[in-house]
C-alpha cells in the first residue's frame, strides 16, 4: 500500500523534518514539493538552506519544486508547512481538489468543523471530518495538529484527566527552531531569554480544552479545566522543555500521577514511539539535549514529579518541537486516517 504525498513548505524548517522523516516511510512516497513562487521549476537540493542533521535524501535533491497550486499535485495527502496567512489561501484549494491536507499551521485548528489531533489522545475527533465535508463541500479535507508547545503539554495531560484535574499552569522554554528560519536574530537571542512569543500563550490556553474535549456528534466540547500559559524563548537548538502545574479536585500523589503518564498507550502506526511519555527519575532530566531524540523524537519525556501543595502536583516536560510537535505529528496524523480507513486508493 504506497500514498502519494506532497510537503507544502518544503524549504522551511519543518518542510525539511517532512523530507527527511518520508524517506524511508512504509507507506507514502513522497513525489511533490512546493514552496514559495520564487522556487518554482528549481531543483529542491538547489533552493533549500539544508539545516537538519543529514544530508538531503537523495530521492528529494533533483525533484523539481512546483507551483503551490492542486493541479499540479497528482497526490493522495498534502503535508503543510506553510505560515499561518498562506495556509489560510491555499490549504482549502487543495481540500477543494480532493487531497487530504494535514496541516500545522494554525489557521484552521480552532474553526469548529475541523479536527485537532493528536493520535493518542482524541482520534475519535477525526469524525469531524464529516461535518467539514457536509459543512464546505470539499471532497478533501484539513486535519490539524496542535502548536508544538501544546503537543507536549496535552500529551501529559490526557492520562491525568480521569485523576480530576481541575487546572493546568504552565511556563515554557522554547527552543529557536520553533521559531522558523531564519526564526529569532542571534544578537537577540545569544546570552538571553526572551519572555514573549507573539500568540503563542492564546494557542496554548485554546488548543488544549479542544483536544481533551469531548465529540458530541456535531462539535467539540470544551475540557470544563482551566489553562494558563506563560512561554519563553531561550537560547536552545530544538526541543521545547515546559513547567507544569497540576491541580485536582481531591489529594494528589506523586506516585498516582507517574503510574499515570506511564500507562499512556502508543498506537500501532508506523511513526509511533514505543513509549508515549517516557518518565526519569533522575534529579535533573529532562534536558533538551540528551532527551528531546527520545522515541526518534517522537516520545514525550517527563521528569521532576513533585508535590506543591495537598492537591497539586508540578513536574517538567519536553519534547522535540519539530518531530513531535510538528512533521512527525501530521505525518502520525495522516497514519491514523488510513488505519481508520478515511484515505483509500
Ligand atoms: N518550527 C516549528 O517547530 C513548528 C512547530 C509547529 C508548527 N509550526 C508551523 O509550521 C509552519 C511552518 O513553520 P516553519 O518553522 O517551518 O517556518 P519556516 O522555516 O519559516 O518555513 C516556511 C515555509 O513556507 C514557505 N513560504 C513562506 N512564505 C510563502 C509564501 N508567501 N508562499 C508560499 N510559500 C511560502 C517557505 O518557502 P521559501 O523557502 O520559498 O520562502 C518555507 O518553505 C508554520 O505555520 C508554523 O507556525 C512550526
């Protein structure tokens, strides 16, 4: 079973996490790519600014970079990276053609009608695929895939959910990568924290309580917690860490919260980690650079379970911002659709 897949964005940082995580994919082939209008009839080895650490799959170097534009794309699923305002123009030409378009950009992940996911945590959100379908009359479709602070932050939330949480406070230190390329100028980050990410805090209070909502048929319902989000820049190549606070409506144990994250089950698609949360007991982990390659960076790692009052618990988490919070999220996204049988031949 091969899908033909296109990468939309394929010159920016994660277009190339995309090119580099399809090589070797069981099941799509990558046979489009297309950025922005100056690229188009180059050759993709040509333009890119290769910054991931391997060559250019060899399979990509001579493909020749199309026009953003469906009638070029002979494809099955269209992975996007593209910014948010593009996203907005293109992404439903291609859903209007009949590709399934797996997106991580942020412009549709809030609107009612389209699914924000995150495999193990609410695929049966993929149902809203029907009601986008009725509601615009694509033959395609968008699914989405959270901001990359939110990925790991609800990964860690889902298990702790059934344990009454109530609410969530969480301040993030997020890696430059996050930022795209060339992303934040070294004089500004080098040496220096920066404690402001345009729109970044409102993604991670919004997109949380739609993904552990609840699909009631016709819509989301919204998780009935609280979220509040503080998010920081820091001088870090890849891999966004956050601290967390937890609050529920009883007494809490440290040991009740870690059997919790550990009994998270991976799903059984190609890109999935053996593990979904990883928990260290070590004192000072996890750290970016010897956890964010955990699961081929599609793991989740926690650590420093702690207790901060009778019924809060506080603990970090991390994860690779562009694998798992990004183009292994659409790319794990899209492996659900054809095991749920929503993307045949
Ligand atoms: N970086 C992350 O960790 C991360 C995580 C989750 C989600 N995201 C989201 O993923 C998307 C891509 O992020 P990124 O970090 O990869 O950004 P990036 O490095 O800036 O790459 C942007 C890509 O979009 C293309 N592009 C820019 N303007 C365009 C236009 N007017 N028309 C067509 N193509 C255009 C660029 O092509 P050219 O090279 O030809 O200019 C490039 O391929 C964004 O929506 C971002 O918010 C990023």
């Amino acid at each position: 079973m091969h899908f033909k897949v296109g990468v939309l964005g394929a010159t920016g940082i994660v277009g190339q996490k995309f090119v580099q995580m399809l090589e070797k994919h069981p099941w799509f082939k990558v046979t489009a790519l297309a950025a922005s209008e100056k690229r188009v009839g180059k050759k993709y080895g040509e333009e890119v600014n290769w910054l991931v650490s391997s060559d250019i799959p060899k399979y990509a170097v001579d493909m020749e970079m199309l026009p953003l534009d469906p009638k070029y794309f002979d494809v099955d699923i269209v992975f996007s990276a593209l910014p948010a305002d593009v996203a907005k123009e293109v992404e439903p030409e291609f859903a209007k053609a009949g590709i399934i378009v797996a997106s991580n950009a942020s412009a549709f992940r809030m609107d009612d009608d389209v699914p924000l996911i995150i495999p193990e945590v609410n695929p049966d959100h993929l149902k809203l695929i029907e009601v986008q379908k009725k509601n615009r009359g694509w033959e395609g479709c968008i699914v989405t895939n959270p901001n990359c602070t939110t990925i790991m932050l609800v990964i860690s939330l889902k298990p702790l959910l059934e344990l009454g949480l109530k609410y969530v406070k969480i301040a993030s230190m997020q890696a430059l990568s996050g930022a795209g390329y060339p992303g934040v100028p070294s004089l500004a980050i080098y040496d220096n924290v920066i404690p402001f990410i345009e729109n970044e805090e409102k993604k991670v209070e919004t997109e949380t309580l739609k993904l552990l909502g609840r699909f009631d048929g016709m819509q989301i319902k919204m998780a009935p917690i609280s979220v509040s989000a503080s998010c920081h820049r820091v001088p870090v190549l890849d891999g966004h860490t956050e601290a967390v606070w937890v609050g529920f409506d009883r007494e809490i144990s440290v040991e009740e919260v870690s059997k919790a994250f550990e009994s998270l089950k991976p799903l059984p698609l190609p890109t999935s980690p053996e593990k979904v949360i990883i928990v260290r007991k070590e004192k000072d982990r996890p750290q970016p650079r010897l956890d964010r390659d955990s699961g081929n960076g599609m793991s989740v790692v926690v650590g420093r379970i702690r207790k901060s009052d009778r019924n809060e618990i506080k603990y970090i988490v991390l994860g690779h911002n562009t694998v798992r919070g990004a183009a292994g999220a659409s790319i794990l996204n899209a492996e659900l659709m054809v095991k749920e049988g929503l993307i045949k031949k």
